[in-house]
C-alpha cells in the first residue's frame, strides 16, 4: 500500500478529507484464469477441506487477488477464515455451526438450555475446532501478507449477535423479560471472551502485518472492530440500550477504531444511541434487502455525517456520482465494483473531477 493512500485512510479516521470520499473500487481482470479449485465443492465433507485446509483456501485466496483490479484506496485484502460464517465467535464457544453446500454460507444451531449454568463455565477453550482452524488459517496466511496482501479478520460479530446464536431468537426474546439479569450477565461472560479472542486474533497477525482490517475492507494501522447487532432490528430501543449497547460500547472503547455495522430500516431506531458513543468512530449504513437504493437514504447519511461519525456505504456504481453530489467526502467510504478496469478507473476520474481533483 503506498503512502498516498495510508494517508487517505488516515484521512478518513480522522473524518477529515485529502479532496475527494475515500473510493474502494474493484473489477475482474480481463486475463482473470480460472482454477478447478475455485469453485465451491457441493459435497459436505469435501467442503470443509476446501474452507479450512491450508493447502487449499490460501492458493485459492491468492488467485482471487491477483484476478481483481483495484482502484484508487481499494487494496489486496483477505479472509483466511470465511465470512460466511457470521458471528463466528458463536462457534468458538461451542455453537453447533455447520456450512451449507448449496451456498457456502454457515448457520449456528442454539446450544445454551441453561443461562445461569452456562455463565459459569463459558470459558476460552483453546481445543475448539473453529477457533484451532481459525488460528491455522490467519498464522499459514504469513504467505499471503508477504505478497503485499492484507489478511483480516473473521466477522466475529458484536455480544447481541454471538448470544442471538448461542441462545436462539425466540428463548432470548423471552429472557430480555423473564430474567434480565441473566443475559446482562452472559453478556459480560461474552464480551470478557471475546476480548481474549479478538487479542489473540491481532496477535498472530501481528507477528507479520502491521495495519488492520475486517470484512469491511477498511485499512486501518491501529487495531479496529466492527459491532454489529442485527437482532436489535427486533426490540425496542430501550431494551436495546439495556441489554446489547454495553457490549457496542465495550468493543469500540477496546479497540482504537470502530465502526458500527447498522443492517435495516429496522436498526434505525438504535442510530441515536449509537451515535452517543464518544469512542465509536462511524457507521456503515446497509438498507437491507429489497430496501430503497442508497441515494434515497440521504437525509439518514447526512444525519450520521453531522455527529461528526465517519461514514461507510455501499452502492452500485452508477449511484456513486449521485450520491457524493449530496454528502461531506470528510470521513466517507465508498465501496462499490465496476465491469471492468478501464471502468473502475473512469468512476475515479468523474469522483475526483466532482471535487476538483484531476
């Protein structure tokens, strides 16, 4: 990464601005080569081969990069450990998470019957399978980092999410009222590890990269998290603040940087409580599915710009010009991908002409 765009990062942190948003801009190579191995198996036990065995994912991950073109801040950046297994710290304190052949993504069943007598062996274990493929996976990746590749974090998610899976949407809503007391406490048991984790985590990868990043491709030289808690989506916001905000505001003063994933017209409600905490940095804003496009939550965008957060969205390319007209590029983060690379590079150019650069 050159210095001109660690300096764009930087900038971004700081909510301040080098000219024009900061724009995280790919496109498949035109030479792109394909590999037998690149396509996900659909048989189940092949598939866990392919996702956790060394020998395989880092190659694959390698290819990967080398078939996309990146433009303006967009920097070579990968996931070790899959994203498609959200909350993955779930797994790691014995969730029975399994991955679907038909799409690669993962789901956890619940396994806490018992809050109370699960708060008092929730523990690190340092022999589960997911956290020991996690470790192989970010430590072999050494290769990839000495290629000029960023390797991130896995999503492990926020306290609400993790305990969402571990306990099952439907007895949690019921705890939130029957024995309140008793989530407040398995959240404190969560957050405790995962900051033993998240520790862990930065310390392997630590011993050959220097910056940070997580699923939001975010280049950060101090270490960062991303809070996230879909499930507040469904409760009310002053159940929000009592049960899951303590966890949001323990991960963002843990890290230096933050920036709060907010999923849906249903998260909303939660921006306000959100934006109170002095520690957090940004938000990024996902509509959700089948919501408005991007350019239709302006008066939303403009509303976290004013508190003074850093701003993270995603849209298609042809909305990108829309919407940096209406919004600050101080502290804005633009991710979107392109058909080509001689289209990524003219997106650049028209961004960078709407702010005077040339």
């Amino acid at each position: 990464m050159n210095k001109q765009t660690r300096d764009r990062y930087a900038a971004f942190w700081e909510c301040s601005s080098l000219g024009r948003p900061l724009l995280f801009v790919t496109a498949p190579r035109p030479d792109a080569e394909e590999h037998p191995d690149d396509k996900r198996p659909r048989d189940a036990d092949e598939l866990g081969d392919w996702l956790f065995n060394p020998r395989r994912v880092l190659p694959r991950l390698a290819r990967r990069v080398k078939n996309t073109y990146h433009a303006a801040e967009a920097f070579p950046i990968t996931f070790p450990m899959t994203t498609n297994l959200p909350a993955l710290q779930a797994g790691f304190l014995g969730g029975d998470y399994r991955v679907s052949p038909d799409n690669g993504s993962g789901w956890c069943d619940p396994v806490i019957d018992d809050l109370d007598e699960w708060c008092k062996t929730a523990a690190v274990d340092p022999e589960n399978i997911w956290w020991t493929r996690t470790l192989t996976l970010l430590s072999e990746a050494q290769c990839l980092a000495k290629e000029g590749i960023i390797v991130a974090h896995p999503d492990t998610q926020g306290g609400g999410q993790i305990l969402d899976l571990l306990r099952g949407t439907e007895k949690l809503a019921m705890d939130m009222i029957d024995q309140p007391e008793a989530i407040q406490t398995a959240m404190r048991r969560i957050d405790e590890t995962w900051l033993e984790y998240w520790t862990a985590m930065n310390a392997v990868i630590g011993e050959y990269q220097n910056g940070h990043a997580d699923w939001l491709r975010v280049y950060s030289d101090r270490p960062m998290v991303c809070p996230e808690c879909d499930v507040s989506c469904m409760i009310s916001n002053a159940m929000f603040r009592e049960f899951f905000l303590p966890s949001v505001r323990f991960q963002c003063e843990t890290a230096e940087r933050s920036i709060h994933h907010l999923d849906g017209p249903g998260a909303i409600r939660h921006l306000d409580s959100l934006l109170e905490i002095s520690s957090l940095n940004g938000i990024q804003w996902v509509p959700g599915a089948g919501a408005k496009p991007m350019v239709e939550w302006l008066d939303l965008l403009k509303k976290i710009q004013d508190a003074g957060k850093c701003l993270h969205i995603s849209c298609p390319s042809e909305q990108v010009l829309a919407v940096v007209s209406e919004l600050r590029p101080e502290g804005l983060y633009i991710r979107t991908g392109c058909a080509s690379p001689d289209q990524a590079d003219k997106l650049v150019q028209n961004v960078s002409r709407q702010f005077g650069e040339q």
